[in-house]
C-alpha cells in the first residue's frame, strides 16, 4: 500500500503512549519513506520529542479546527484509541484511509478495521496490545517490541540542572490520575525513601503534576532525607530529563512510571487495582510489589471497601525490592 503522509492519532495518556511506542515504530519499518505525524493532546505531545521515528507532532485543539486542519493534508490516519470519536474526526477530515480497531461502534468509520484479538482482552501488555491491531490490519510487526525514549540530551541536561548538585537521586511519585484507588500511602513513601537514603545516601527527588503536590509536600514533610519538592514545577520534557538521571524510581502505576522504565531507569512500582499483567513497566530491571488479595484487579477509581490492595502493602516489601536494585 502507498500512503506517503501519515497521521498517528496518540493515546490520550502519558503511559498509553509510552506503551503504544512499539507500534510507532513498527508502522515506521512498514513505511520508511513516508511522513508520519502525531496528533496528541497537549499534555503528551511533547513526548514525541524523544521518538525518532515522527517527523512532527500536532497538538489536538477542538473537533471541528482539527478536522479542518487535517483536511487534504493526510493520506492515512492510524487510530491508535479506540474512542467513537477519534475515527469520526479523521473521517470528516476526509483522510482516504482510515485504520484501526472496530471499537465502540465505529468500524463503519474505518477503511482497514481489526477485531480486538482475544489474547489482548485481559492479562497481556497492552504493549501487545497495539502491535496486535498492526498485525491484524496486515502490517509486518517486529519480534521485539520497541518502547524506548531517546530524549534529546538537551533534555537530560536540564534535567540535571533542575536536581542541581549533589547524589545519586532516586525519585518518589505518589500520585496517579487515575483516581485515589491507585494511590499507596504517602507515609510509607516517605519511610521507604528514608530507607534508602540512609543505605545509600541518596537524595529524594519528589515528582508529579501540579495537583500532586499536596502529596508531595505530606511526603517531604516525613523526609528526614535531603529532597526537592518538583510537583508541578517541570514540564514534561523537563520532568523526562529529571527522570533520566535518577539510580531509581519509587511510584504507583502512574505515567511517569513509564516515563522512567522506558529511559532504562530502575523502578519499583506498587500497583493495587490496576492490573499488573497489563500496565507494568517494561523490561527485566524493575519490580513490581503488590498484595494478593482476591479484589484486585478491580480497575475502579475508589475504592469501595477499605483499599486492602494497597494497605496490605508494607514498607519493608517495598524497600527490600528497591535495595535488591540498587545492591
């Protein structure tokens, strides 16, 4: 097939469109010469910074200016959500070709449409995820998965600058926006880290968006260790590159998470009623701490009961899993 300009339509999330990245790079090897743009919401588009394989990035607006926009502009679009509304757009826009999963009643919408395979319905990566809806809509998809970043070292050195002197760093985040369900305890945060410090030596660098910070400020308050408070202080580049120069990073199952994991830094995550089989980070260096309880995964926002997952979490789980890294 010949599509000379491409449109990748980004998930609406951090970690989605860290995990969808092996699919990025596997529509690339399909189409080597073709220009391939992303269109993402403010809040992720910078993120394509880091990936060699887009020519350029859009940042999303409102339906009706962005169809407009995408108009004559696009021979194919790539539909990596599954939303109703992201095929509407690119139809309107009048983009030729149309591909993408057959979710929420839009595969009238759609030129090539995939089923959801069964094997991505519960308990796999949704690493595999993505790269199934390539593979069903007859793309060639590699063996391995690609979900690195690369950020530019512009980055990197930015993110130094922001930590200033001193270390080794390992950072904290204890927020998720997925709700207050995905949320370990900001004290046991604070305990682990202190751990840590005293092991090591380390100083503690507290990260999230800007409504973390409350969270952030319960945790350096515990703090006995030296630490900086940078909840909504970075940008999303700014918040890559500090990442990049942490030993390590303690978090829930957040987007920074991946952030981190897809930089090649160690990281331990608490997860509780997300599911670990399908959101983890990816790679061999990290941990993933949990409770067994017969709750979880529940996937709900807030917890109805008295949030076991993630109570039954101790600090010394915690801890033992980040020193094995760090040793």
């Amino acid at each position: 097939m010949k599509a000379d300009r491409i449109l990748v339509r980004a998930p609406n999330w951090i970690g989605d469109a860290v995990l969808s990245l092996g699919a990025v790079r596997d529509l690339r090897r399909n189409f080597p010469a073709s220009r391939i743009e992303v269109l993402a919401r403010p809040w992720v588009a910078d993120l394509y910074g880091a990936v060699a394989e887009v020519d350029a990035v859009r940042r999303t607006t409102a339906f009706r200016p962005d169809a407009a926009a995408l108009r004559g502009a696009f021979d194919a679009a790539l539909l990596l959500p599954n939303s109703f509304g992201t095929a509407l757009q690119v139809f309107a826009a009048g983009i030729p070709e149309r591909w993408g999963y057959a979710t929420d009643g839009r595969g009238m919408l759609l030129t090539r449409r995939a089923r959801v395979p069964r094997a991505a319905l519960r308990g796999s990566s949704e690493v595999y995820y993505y790269r199934a809806m390539l593979a069903a809509l007859g793309f060639e998809v590699s063996a391995t998965a690609d979900v690195s970043l690369r950020p530019p070292a512009a980055w990197g050195a930015r993110g130094a600058e922001i930590l200033g002197d001193g270390g080794p760093w390992i950072g904290v985040s204890a927020g998720a926006s997925f709700g207050s369900a995905k949320q370990w305890i900001a004290a046991r945060f604070a305990a682990v880290a202190d751990r840590l410090h005293r092991s090591t030596g380390a100083r503690v660098a507290i990260l999230g968006g800007a409504a973390e910070r409350p969270r952030g400020e319960a945790i350096a308050a515990t703090l006995s260790a030296p630490s900086r408070l940078l909840c909504g202080a970075t940008t999303l580049p700014e918040l890559i590159g500090v990442l990049s120069r942490l030993s390590l990073f303690l978090t829930n199952d957040s987007g920074p998470m991946h952030l981190a994991s897809a930089q090649g830094v160690p990281v331990v995550a608490v997860f509780g009623p997300t599911d670990w089989r399908e959101t983890a980070p990816v790679g061999s260096a990290h941990r993933v701490v949990r409770a067994e309880v017969e709750c979880a995964p529940c996937k709900l926002r807030e917890c109805p009961i008295d949030h076991r997952c993630m109570t039954g979490v101790g600090v010394d789980a915690v801890a033992a899993a980040a020193l094995e890294i760090l040793r």
